[in-house]
C-alpha cells in the first residue's frame, strides 16, 4: 500500500478532530495549558519573563485559549501571529480579553494592536506551532497555507543572530504524534525541535 500524500493526510486528521466530542476537547485544553506552563519553565532562560510566540487556535485544533491565559498569569508576555502579504508573519502581543479582529488573508482571528518583526520580541523561550500531526523526527504537518514554512524557514537561515537557536513545538493531540519519518515531507519543509500534547512535550530526533 503506497504512503498516504499530505492531502490523504491532512483529510484524515481533520475528520478525526471533528469527531472528537465536548469532554474529550474540554480536557485536552486543561491538559495543554499545564503542559505548556511546564515547557515555557524549562525553556526559557528567564521562565518568569521570557516572552513566548504562541497562536489563538481555530475550529477543531487543539484548544490554545487556557494556555494563553495561564502563560500570561504565569508573567510570560504572548504574541500571536498575524498574516501578512506574500504568507509572511508579523506579531502582536496578546491578552485576555484582547479585541480580535478576522484576518483579511486567512481564516483566523487575529488581536487588534501594534505588529512587530520576529526580530522585535526580544527573548523568546518558545515557538508554539499549529500543526495537524508531528513525527519524532521533527517532520511537521502544517494546514498548508505556507506561512509557517516560511516564517521556520527564516529561523533556520539566521546565523548567529537574534533568531538564531529559537526552540520550535508543534502542538497536536496525543494520538497525532507518529513514528520517526512517518509524515511526508519536502526539502522546504523544517523540522521541530519539541512536540506539545495535553499529556506533555516532547524533544524530537532531528
């Protein structure tokens, strides 16, 4: 039987998020948040402080919303991403309660505020990644819109800058972690460094 294409792939996945039921999601966000507390704490060089690139998840994904709460009482500042023109990704930092907005080049709400470069969030202990599923090697699967291929793409092009060397999790449900080299993947494709479930994280073989 020939491997699945990323369509296959990213169909599957999505049918079987839709069919998760309210308890089983409701856990899975309490579940997150406290797994998330405990990467910013043993990535960050100032865990207290550092700030973390996170996103507000949409539809089925696994929910993101106690997680970001629980990240900004816990002292982290958060930024979100917002989409920009030619798939680029600029930052806005997040709060609760803060006003969203639908984004006009993707299907997402994005917070209404100032936008910064990458560059411009300072100390980052972590990139919190979407993702439909992630292998132990790294690979991950993406929605396919391309932002986050490139925006991981100029993380690994920077040399011995502020960029260099940012620690990268995909967030997934627990049963959507696969076998080392399990996922296609093309050469555009960059690897994660940690994988985030409600049950924990994860380091990667690269």
């Amino acid at each position: 039987m020939p491997p699945l294409s990323k369509v296959e792939w990213r169909a599957q996945i999505r049918s079987h998020r839709l069919s998760m039921d309210d308890g089983d999601r409701a856990r899975a966000a309490a579940g997150l948040a406290t797994a998330g507390l405990q990467m910013a704490s043993r990535l960050g060089s100032n865990p207290n402080a550092a700030a973390i690139s996170a996103y507000v998840s949409v539809g089925s994904e696994p929910s993101t919303g106690l997680l970001l709460t629980a990240l900004t009482d816990a002292g982290h500042t958060v930024f979100v991403p917002v989409c920009e023109s030619d798939h680029q990704l600029n930052w806005v930092e997040w709060r609760p309660g803060a006003p969203m907005a639908r984004s006009t080049l993707a299907p997402v709400m994005e917070p209404v505020g100032t936008r910064y470069s990458f560059a411009e969030l300072g100390d980052v202990a972590v990139v919190l990644l979407p993702a439909l599923a992630v292998d132990t090697s790294g690979v991950r699967l993406g929605q396919g819109g391309g932002y986050y291929d490139r925006f991981l793409a100029s993380l690994a092009t920077t040399n011995n800058g502020a960029l260099a060397g940012v620690s990268t999790a995909a967030v997934v449900y627990e049963h959507e972690v696969m076998a080392p080299l399990q996922l296609p993947h093309d050469a555009h494709d960059q690897p994660v460094g940690y994988v985030l479930t409600p049950q924990g994280f994860l380091v990667t073989v690269k």
